[in-house]
C-alpha cells in the first residue's frame, strides 16, 4: 500500500478540495461483516475503506492532471435511481455542516443529486454546526441555514425540509418565523428516554412529525476526519485539511418500507497556514 497511500498524500497535498462518496453501502459486503456499535464507528469505517479503495485505483494520468478538487468515489458502487423507479422511492438525507459557510448546503444538495441521479431530494434534516462552547442555540444561529433550505424548496431541489434536536420553544419560533415550515423534528433519545410532552403537544398541533435519532451532536469533527485520513494516507499533510459538510442519504421503497441504498458523501477543504 505504501506507493498507493504516497501517490495519494501527493494528490491531497496539492489540491484545495476534496469530495468523498461512499456510494451505496448495501454493496459492501465487507462491511456488512462487522456491524459498527455507532454512527460515528460506521462513518469513520466508510471513510477509511473508501479512500483506501480509491488510493490503490490511482491512475498515472491523475498524477499528471494534479487537480485542484479531488473526486474520491468509487464508480462501481454508485447506484443512480432511474426515472422509472423514482416515483417508486423515497430519497431522504440528513445534513451535518461543519463550518459557518451556508453555500455548503446548496453544493451538498446538489452533490447529492447528480451522485443518485435524480431531480430532488424527498426530505432533508440540518445539523448546524454547533455553537461555540456557553452559546445557547437560537433562532437568529438558525436562521441563515433554514433561509438556504427554504431557497432550495422554492426551487423544487428539496421537497420538505425538518431540524434536529429542537426543543419546544426553539422549534415553535422557526415555526412562526419561517416562509417553509419544519416538516418533522428529530429528537436524540440519548438526552430524554420520552417525548417531552409540550414538544409532542405543538407538534401534533401544528403536524410536525417527530422522529428518534442517536446521532453525536458532531457526526464528525475535525480532529475525528483527520485522524481517519492519517489512517488510510499517513503521506497527507493531515492538518491542513477540515470537513465543510457531511451528508448521509437513504433511498427507501416506499411500499415495502425497505431501504433500496444507502451512503455518504462529505466535502473537505484544505487550509494552509498563513
């Protein structure tokens, strides 16, 4: 592996972007043989098996292309969704962004519909970043992320857009604030083992659909992404490299309830020192 991990620090180390996709993990069959204990285990998995899958495919014409954006995808486990099938299925995604840039949403939407191959995406649920340490989340922090997603409804890209980890308050103030309403609320199970029931009351009042979730506040932060990189390309110059946004999509059959595929894709930038 030593040629192929050094063939791709020297990629990273002179690109300013890199773009991952994992493609359908159903496909996988080595990862089906060990089942990650949690969402922060599978992607780090995912992660690493896919740049070391891409580092032994790198072709001498790479090398001399240098580009400045990096596709590290896997072409055979892509699996496009055909127009005959679309209406047939349920393309949801939950988008985590790591840095401040709200453009990261509009880029992450679109990624993930040239990858499936479709028009727009049934649903998406923001993460945004969190907020610095003794900042209490608010309606002004959420209010540039919620007014792309609205501009991505209007634009027929996202169906119906929903929020995670929003109490009762914070959710009826988007609610009565925003031009698109939250169609659903993702509560972290972890943090209360029952629905609180003003967030249940004003949900059900206003039809927001509440679902359950155990993903970490940060699905990955930077430290996590680049000790993963390290992992696979130890040749990278690891700490100049940062996630913008992290998204996981889920292409369900809408009659059987059956998840069809499955992935992420992530987007990172490198930021030299100045």
């Amino acid at each position: 592996m030593g040629s192929e991990s050094g063939h791709a620090g020297i990629l990273l180390g002179r690109a300013g972007a890199l773009n991952l996709q994992t493609g359908n993990l159903l496909n996988w069959g080595r990862l089906r043989k060990k089942c990650p204990a949690t969402p922060s285990e599978e992607l780090r998995d995912c992660i690493q098996k896919t740049l070391n899958e891409w580092s032994s495919k790198i072709s001498p014409e790479l090398m001399k292309e240098m580009p400045e954006v990096l596709e590290c995808t896997l072409a055979q486990a892509m699996d496009k969704i055909t127009s005959e099938e679309r209406e047939e299925l349920k393309v949801s995604a939950k988008l985590f962004i790591a840095g401040s840039n709200t453009s990261s949403i509009r880029e992450a939407v679109n990624m993930t519909c040239s990858a499936l191959g479709v028009e727009q995406l049934d649903s998406v649920t923001i993460v945004p970043p969190p907020a610095e340490d003794g900042i209490a989340l608010s309606l002004e922090y959420l209010q540039p992320y919620w007014a792309e997603l609205e501009n991505l409804v209007q634009n027929k890209k996202i169906v119906a857009i929903g929020t995670s980890d929003l109490d009762k308050v914070l959710l009826e103030q988007l609610f009565l604030w925003a031009q698109v309403k939250p169609s659903s609320n993702q509560v972290n199970l972890a943090s209360c083992c029952v629905m609180p029931p003003d967030l249940t009351a004003f949900a059900k009042e206003f039809d927001i659909q509440l679902l359950t979730h155990n993903d970490p506040k940060e699905l990955l932060c930077e430290a996590s992404f680049q000790e993963t990189l390290h992992e696979s390309i130890p040749d990278c110059q690891v700490h100049e490299w940062t996630p913008l946004w992290l998204l996981r999509y889920s292409v369900i059959v809408k009659s059987r309830g059956i998840i069809k595929s499955k992935g992420y894709i992530l987007q990172a930038k490198r930021i030299l020192a100045s």
